[in-house]
C-alpha cells in the first residue's frame, strides 16, 4: 500500500517486510511506517534489514554522489545497513516486543515481532 492510504484502519494478523525497509534511506520514514503496523497488528510481524557492519567499501560508496557510482549503489538501490540496537529501540518505541532474531549481524537480518500487550 501506499502511505497516504489508510491502510492501517483494520487490524491485520500478519505484516512484513522482506526487502522495502532495507532501501528506506530515512530511519524516520521506517519508524512511522512500523508505528502505523504496531497500530493494527493483531497477529505477528516479520522484518527485515540489512544489519552487517559498516566497512571501508560501504562508507565510500553512500558518501560518492549518486551520479557517479553504478546503479546498484545509487540511493533507492543499495540496501542501507542499520545497527540492531537501535532497531530494538525502534521496535519498542512503536510498542513492539522481539519474539525472535535470524542471521543476526547480516543483510538477511530478520525480526519477529509482536504488539506489546496493554
């Protein structure tokens, strides 16, 4: 769904996001699009982001201006690592609980998640 659409008005039992969130390029725009999932989740959710460490190749390529690096590191293309801790944080100020990680510290770094009771 688009994000001026009121998708969010009806509970849903299960969300995710295998890849959209990885080329989300501000970690605001994520926030409120899983505040906006927290909201309406009556089930589970299973995210996905890309949480490797940062290395001398990656800092170099998202500081080169878009228009002088290949396609697949233009801004929109390349998956933008995210450190996990703050993810947790992030899950928690949206009222979501960690059931479960898989492949921790990788770009396949997946999280299940579930509303917070009240």
């Amino acid at each position: 769904y688009r994000d001026d659409e009121a998708w969010d008005s009806a509970p849903i039992d299960f969300a995710f996001s295998i890849l959209t969130f990885q080329h989300i390029t501000h970690l605001i725009d994520i926030e409120n699009y899983v505040k906006r999932i927290a909201n309406c989740l009556s089930g589970i959710a299973y995210f996905q982001f890309d949480t490797r460490p940062t290395n001398f190749w990656y800092n170099i390529k998202t500081r080169v201006p878009s228009a002088l690096v290949p396609a697949v590191w233009k801004v929109g293309m390349r998956r933008v690592r995210r450190d996990p801790k703050m993810l947790h944080g992030l899950f928690a100020r949206c009222g979501l609980r960690i059931i479960q990680e898989f492949d921790s510290n990788s770009a396949l770094h997946g999280f299940l998640l579930k509303r917070n009771s009240s």
